[in-house]
C-alpha cells in the first residue's frame, strides 16, 4: 500500500500511480460513497471523480467523514463539455468544489475535447445527450480559465482528457501552463504507445482510465483479463490477471484508476509489483497490430462527436 510509487507532474505536485475510479450511473452515489470509505482505509490516496459521474458529493462526503487528511489525498475531477464556454468554467468548478467540501482540487481536467451548449450548472437540467448541440469554442478559450483557476491555487495542476496528439501539439503551442495529465482509455487492447512516447518527451503523465478493460461491459474478446500471456505473468508473480495488467501500467510510467466496488478488488487493486521488460513488452504486444477502443464519442452521443481514427 504505502509502496505505491508516485510520479512528480510538470506542477512538481506528485500523484499516486494507483488510483480508485469512480463512475457513473444510477446507483453510483450510494456505491461511491460505501466504496470510497473501504477504499480509504485501504489506503488509497488517489480519487478520480467528474462532473457527469454525479459522484463529487458522495466522495467527499466519504473523505470529509474519513480520518485521512485532505492535503494527503490528490482528488481529480473534471470540467464537462456543457461548460467550455470561459464563462461557466468558473461556476462550474466551484460547484466541484462545494460537493467536493474542498478548497482546491489537485487536478482539474477537461473531460472531452467537444463543446456542446451551456444549459444549466445542475446535472439533473441537462437535456439528454442525444440531444445536445455541439458548439465551436476554441480549447484555448477553455484552457484559459482553467490556467486561472491555478494562478488562484484553487486547481493544482490542470490538465485533459481524451486528447489526441495533435490536440495536444496545438494546445502546447498556445498555453501558458501546459497540461499536467492527459487522462485517456489505456487497456492491454489499447496500449497507446505512440501517446505515451510523444507525452514522456513532453513531460505530460498519461492516466489510463478503464485499466482493466472493463470486464463484464466490453464486448470485444480481445486482450482480455483471461488471455494466456497475462495468466502466465499472473501465475508467475502468485498475482492476479488484474493486478498484473495494473502494474502493466505503472511500470511503463502512468497512473491507473481502476473502478470496483467489491471490497476485495478495491484492496487488491492497490498492489505494486514490478514486471521484467520482456513481460511489459508481451502484454503491450496483444493489442499492437488491432486495437480495440471501448469508448467511442460517437457511439455515446453521435457522429458529429467522433475524433478518435
Ligand atoms: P466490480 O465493481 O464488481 O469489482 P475498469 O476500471 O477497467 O473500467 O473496470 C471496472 C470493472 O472491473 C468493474 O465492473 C469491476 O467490477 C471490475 N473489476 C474491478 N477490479 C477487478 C478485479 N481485481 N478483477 C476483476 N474485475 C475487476
């Protein structure tokens, strides 16, 4: 547990590798909320929450209740696309913060690299997504507000989501503070090598969201929890298939937020271990040559979102 290693973003602030996810969904909060407590006693120090997940208020409640101190956790929440515009970035993370019950946050992100309309701050307003209308309103302009919100140490560090590499070219060229974390799907489907070469050169941490694959929701066989080369690795080090694809992560140098909200995965999922080169390599290997993405804008929310190949 305390073995976790951490990594020093380009803040100098230091994030945990090993992170606890949270979710979305119905019944999220009530599970957010029992989750997060186990999570803290076993030693978590990483939080990944968002807007849209609807689960800022459970998690801080379960924090403010707990016995950690608040300036030993990182919590990362995230900036939706109905806020893009500069005048509502602001508003909309002091809501963050306020459900959150903190003064800061120690990263913010934009959730997606899309602008959909302003409709109201409050989650339960908003139209359905099928609905929404993209707007045009230059990341830069975003970006801008977010910088503030660090000036004013309200944010840590800021940072994206979901972005690209030419994404992350143009918005290197313009900002004053370049993001911290590009926080995207990483899974041994998905290894991302180019994204991660191409963030190490320019000192942006990945964090791998869906480390796991999300077993049990994917519908693609490929790379899975039980392929052979991971229950090998698995067998070898007397770990589990998702304590070896977890480490997987973090010994190639990003955070991981795995979702779960059995106990026993939550304590397990906090597990260091380091993995030979040829062990790294043979699991990035499975998703080299065919890739598989699980999460897709456009099969959330329509064509005019799509901006992954
Ligand atoms: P559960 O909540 O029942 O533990 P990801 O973070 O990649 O999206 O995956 C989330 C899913 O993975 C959840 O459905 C969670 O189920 C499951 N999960 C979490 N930890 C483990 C684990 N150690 N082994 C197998 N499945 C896990």
């Amino acid at each position: 547990m305390s073995n976790i290693p951490t990594a020093k973003l380009n803040s100098g602030y230091e994030i945990p590798l090993i992170g606890y996810g949270t979710f979305g969904g119905h019944d999220a909060p009530e599970q957010v909320y029992n989750a997060s407590k186990v999570a803290l006693k076993t030693g978590y120090k990483h939080f990944d929450t968002a807007y849209i997940y609807q689960t800022e208020e459970a998690l801080g409640k379960a924090i403010k209740e707990g016995d950690v101190p608040r300036e030993d956790l990182f919590i990362t929440t995230k900036l939706w696309q109905n806020f893009h515009e500069p005048q509502y970035v602001r508003p909309v993370f002091e809501r963050s913060l306020k459900l959150l019950q903190m003064d800061y946050v120690d990263l913010y992100l934009i959730h997606w690299p899309i602008s959909w309309e302003f409709q109201s701050y409050e989650f339960s307003d908003l139209k359905s997504t099928k609905d929404m209308k993209n707007t045009h309103v230059p990341i830069i302009d975003t970006w801008r507000e977010m910088e503030k919100l660090v000036e004013e140490k309200k944010a840590r560090s800021i940072g994206v989501s979901n972005f690209t590499i030419p994404m992350l070219e143009d918005l290197l060229s313009k900002c004053s503070i370049p993001p911290a974390v590009n926080q995207v799907e990483i899974t041994a489907a998905l290894p991302q090598e180019e994204l991660l070469a191409y963030c190490k050169s320019k000192n942006i941490l990945l964090t791998a969201y869906s480390p796991l694959g999300n077993p049990g929701y994917k519908k693609d066989s490929r790379a899975t929890l039980d392929d052979p080369v991971i229950l090998d690795i698995a067998k070898k080090y007397n770990k589990s298939p998702a304590q070896v694809v977890l480490n997987w992560g973090v010994n190639r140098g990003y955070a991981v937020i795995p979702k779960s909200t059995t106990p026993a995965r939550i304590e397990a999922n906090l597990t260091y271990f380091r993995l030979e080169d040829s062990e790294i390599e043979a699991i990035t290997a499975l998703g080299r040559e065919h890739p598989y993405r699980s999460c897709r804008p456009e099969n959330m929310w329509g064509p005019s979102c799509a901006i992954f190949n």
